[in-house]
C-alpha cells in the first residue's frame, strides 16, 4: 500500500499560507505603515535571513523587547524561520529582571523597539550579545531586512521548541514555558475557530504579544487571513478610534482593560458598528462588566488559560438556547470559565485525593490539564515541573496542576472560584474573593474591587476590599458593606475597604499579591 508523508506541524505555515491564498491582501497595519500578506511574508523570511547572517544558528535563542508591533509579528515568524527559539520579554520589566531573562535562556541577540532601545543596549552589553534596534533614526533592523536574503528553515521536529515564554515571577524568580512548534500551531487553530476569524476580520492588539506569545494569535490572525492592526500601548481613547476608523472586528484583553474601555469618555458616543467579538481571560469578568460591554456592541467570550497553556485552554462555549434566557441569567453563564478548547484534552477538576469532584457546582477543587497545548515543562527547572504535575494513574501522563480552585456544573461547564492562594479562610470558613469581588463591582459607584485576606487576631484572616470607585462618585464603607450583605452571608462582607487605583501587571491582571502585602504589613 502506497503511504504518503506527512508534514510537521508548525505555526509560520499559516503566514505561508496566507501570502499564497491572499498575496495582496492587507496583513498589518501599524501606524502609518501597511503590508500585504506578500510583504509580510518576505519581511519575515529576510529577518530569518538577517539573523542568520548575525551568526543565529538553529536551536540559538532569540529574544524580543517589543511593543505590539510590525516587528514583534515578523519576529513570530522569521525566528521560527531561522530555526531559532523566541525568547518574547515583558516591557514592564526592570533591567535586572530582563538580564535574569537574557541569561537563563541563554539569548544569543536581543530585538528591541526604539522605544526600548536605551534599556535593551544596557542589558545586551550586560549579557554581552548584540542588540538590533528596530525605528528611530537609524532604524537598525530596517538595514539589516533590506540587506538580507530571505529563509525559510524547515521544521524538522514539530515537538521542538518554538519559544521560551518566562512566566511573571511573583513568586520567585521567572520561569521559562517551554512551546512546543505542534503546541503552537494547533493553539493557534484553536483560536481562529473559537473566535470565527476570516478573510474580513480586523483584530486589535490590546493584548500583549509578549503575554504566552499573544495566546497564539500572532498565527491564528494569519490563519484565518485577517488583519492585524498594531497597537502599541493600551490607551483607551485610541483604541476607540481605531474601532471606529478600522472596522475592528475583534480584540482581546484583561477584564481590566474591557472596563477601562467601557467607562472611557468616547464609550458615550454609542454602540460600535459592526459588533466586536471580544475575548477576556485572566480574571473572571463580572456579570456587571459584561453587561456594560453588550450594550456596547461587544459579544464578549471568557477563555480561561494560563501561560502554561499556551493562552487559553478553555472557552465558555455559548449555545444559542441561550439567547432565550433572561440577561441576568446570561451575564452569569458568561462568567464560567467553560469546557476545554477544540485542540485540549478535557479539563479535570480534583479534590485533594486527585479524583476529579462531584459536577455540582458547589465542590471545589483543583483544575488539572494535559494535552496538546500544555506546555513541554520548564526550562531547566526539573524539580519546578515536577512539583506542578500531578501525577497520572498506572504511571501514565501526568496532569499540570493549574492552582486555580473551580467546580463542575451539571453541564460539565468550570467555573473558578478562586486561586488557591487567594482563598480566604475566616473562622474556619472558605470566602472566595471573586464572589465578594462581583458582589462589590455590582454597586453604581465601583469601578472594580479586589478583595485579599488580612491577618486578624480571633478569626485568623478577613477579607479586605481594595476599590477603585467611578468618576466623580462617592460612597461611604457602610454603604458597601450594607451592599455586599444584601448579596452574600455576612462573614463574607468587607470587614475594610481601601479606596484607590489598583496596582497591576502589564497584562492588565490585579496584582493581590502587592494588595496581600499592603494588608499584612
């Protein structure tokens, strides 16, 4: 019987693809600045071809200081193209932090943004590896794509890695996710079919490229043959006119950031045209939140994921019965987190036996996944891998152990009621912050609430709400409280509240653990 080989999986074939199928279609749009598909296929090979001529062999690391830009979309490309491992870094992040990066992936040449420039020359010298600085004056990169002859490396193991994407360190030192190319490639598949992107899609970057390499829609826009309109910086009043003035058909971003749209002054001009399919994960959004965003045009998805993962491996799938349901009753469908994705093994859900928990949706326990889009480990860091995998029965495939706390439905579909180490136990009872957290947003004056436990003398820990109020609103800390309590048992009320910003990290998510030490010290 004849056989036929098969390809390796990879997700640069999408770009090659699309250059193929829509040569002059517009691919990206950044500034002023637009490619085809054509152009953006050649800008990316000749990057594969400068950074060989840089000396960048197969298997080398190269790391990226970007903002949502041309360049941060080639890199995705032409470094996989060179045969080499992306290395995408936080912008956030302070010099030793990005040094640490640098020398534990063992990057041989950094790509930076002029806007970065002056950090990324200090921190290559640091590590002693060249820097090639994209815009500006002299425009490095630029050159060297115009000098360059274009490459394609072939994949020849689609269960190589593909990137090094560090996880945020809050807890430690900075970990490095090792993606697989066959991970990525069918993320990215995932991603299009879950979000319906096609040849007319125009997705905003609103979310980090840097953050679990975009969930891999730097390859699920060019799968679908959409255009990718750049943004450099989450700035609400431009992200408004590019809804209007681009056609945007869809973005994805932190719960966060959708209410920093939502409450922004252009909001008041009315509904979007066309509607906007939205995707949020990172925090469950409250069934407040998502009203305020439907009334704005936007549809949006909860995918639930981490960087573990690959972005996310679960998607709060809508069935159309549902449109039937009153729109309280949708709003609170909206916030589960969902079933896994197309390309994912089934999510599990398991107590402390490790035997997966009742679907009532009242059992908590731990979500665990395996599967294609689980991350290959971590970097040279056995016993870190090792303390995250659960393992499986009769020595088979293990689960990575996520740390978030859900239940199951009836209908099999998560919801999270926590992390685990946001759990507050008060008195010997189990408050989950999200609950009190929804409970507050729902009040007229809050803008958003973060709830964490401070230490207390009799009941061991109480919750604390953090509160960012509305422009120009006032409330008073017994009017929360009266709120809360006409929502929830009264020993998960407030028992403080602390008015002002929050702090958070580049991806938009609150960080508790800086409210957490605010409230312990």
């Amino acid at each position: 019987m004849a056989t036929f080989s098969s390809a390796q999986l990879t997700p640069t074939a999408f770009l090659e693809r699309s250059a193929r199928v829509f040569p002059e279609r517009t691919a990206v749009v950044d500034g002023d600045r637009r490619f085809t598909y054509r152009e953006f296929a050649d800008r990316s090979r000749r990057l594969a071809g400068a950074l060989a001529s840089r000396g960048v062999s197969p298997g080398d690391r190269v790391a990226a200081l970007c903002t949502n830009s041309s360049a941060m979309l080639e890199v995705h490309n032409g470094v996989p193209w060179a045969g080499a491992v992306l290395v995408p870094l936080n912008t956030r992040l302070k010099g030793n932090e990005l040094e640490y990066i640098l020398q534990h992936s063992g990057a041989a040449v950094l790509v930076a943004d002029a806007a970065f420039a002056p950090t990324a020359t200090e921190v290559a010298a640091a590590v002693g590896i060249p820097v090639v600085v994209a815009g500006g004056e002299a425009d490095e990169y630029e050159q060297l794509l115009d000098a360059a002859e274009p490459l394609a490396r072939p994949c020849d193991d689609e269960w190589g890695l593909l990137a090094l994407n560090y996880t945020s360190g809050t807890t430690g030192r900075p970990k490095g996710v090792m993606y697989s190319h066959r991970g990525a490639y069918l993320q990215a598949l995932a991603m299009a079919l879950h979000t319906g992107l096609g040849p007319t899609s125009q997705y905003l970057w609103t979310l980090p490229m840097f953050h679990c390499d975009g969930w891999c829609f730097p390859w699920a826009v060019s799968a679908g043959g959409s255009t990718h309109v750049c943004l450099p910086r989450v700035e609400p009043a431009r992200i408004w006119q590019l809804l209007r003035t681009e056609g945007i058909t869809h973005f994805s971003a932190a719960p966060t950031v959708l209410t920093m749209i939502a409450s922004a002054e252009e909001a008041e001009a009315g509904p979007v045209s066309p509607r906007v399919a939205v995707q949020t994960g990172g925090a469950p959004p409250t069934p407040t939140l998502l009203a305020r965003m439907s009334a704005l045009n936007m549809d949006v998805t909860h995918l639930y994921g981490l960087t573990e993962t690959y972005g996310p491996v679960a998607v709060n799938q809508w069935h159309p019965e549902w449109d039937d349901l009153p729109d309280e009753r949708q709003a609170e469908l909206k916030a589960r987190q969902g079933v896994a994705n197309v390309v994912a093994q089934p999510l599990r859900v398991v107590g402390e036996d490790g035997a997966d928990v009742p679907c009532d949706g009242e059992t908590i326990g731990e979500i665990v996944a395996r599967g294609n889009d689980v991350m290959l480990g971590y970097y040279q860091d056995e016993e870190a891998t090792a303390k995250a995998t659960l393992p499986g029965p009769d020595g088979g495939p293990g689960w990575f152990r996520t740390g978030d706390l859900a239940v199951v439905h009836p209908d099999g579909y998560l919801e999270i009621r926590d992390r685990s180490k946001d759990i507050i136990i008060s008195g010997g009872e189990n408050i989950s912050s999200v609950e009190v957290e929804r409970a507050l947003d729902a009040h007229p004056a809050v803008l958003e609430s973060a709830v964490v436990a401070e230490p207390h003398e009799k009941w061991g820990e109480v919750p604390v709400a953090h509160v960012t109020l509305r422009p120009g609103s006032e409330v008073t800390d017994e009017e929360l409280a009266a709120f809360v309590r006409s929502r929830l048992a009264g020993f998960k009320v407030p028992k403080r509240f602390v008015y002002g910003e929050l702090p958070k990290t580049s991806t938009g998510k609150v960080q508790k653990n800086e409210l957490r030490a605010r409230s312990s010290g």
